[in-house]
C-alpha cells in the first residue's frame, strides 16, 4: 500500500522496484563508506599523534 502512494506522481517509463533497490544500494554503501573513513580516521589519530 505505502508504495502504491510514493508511486503515484511517477512517471510509466520508472521502474519502481530497480529504483529502490538502487537507493537501498546507495544508502548501503554510504553507510559503510562512513564507517571506513571514521575508523580510519580513529586509527590515524592513535598511532599519528
């Protein structure tokens, strides 16, 4: 039902479930990315200081 109402103002040439899984995807990789880079940046700053 909730996705029915966030598909309603979209275009017929959008593929809603390979949308969302894009985003899904995006989000995902986001998350890990800002992950890495604090634990990279705890790391430098325990053995660089």
């Amino acid at each position: 039902m909730a996705e029915n109402q966030a598909q309603a103002g979209w275009g017929a040439e959008m593929n809603a479930e390979e949308h969302i899984g894009t985003y899904d995807a995006f989000i995902k990789g986001s998350k890990w990315g800002i992950v890495g880079l604090v634990v990279l940046l705890v790391l430098m700053a325990t053995f660089l200081l």
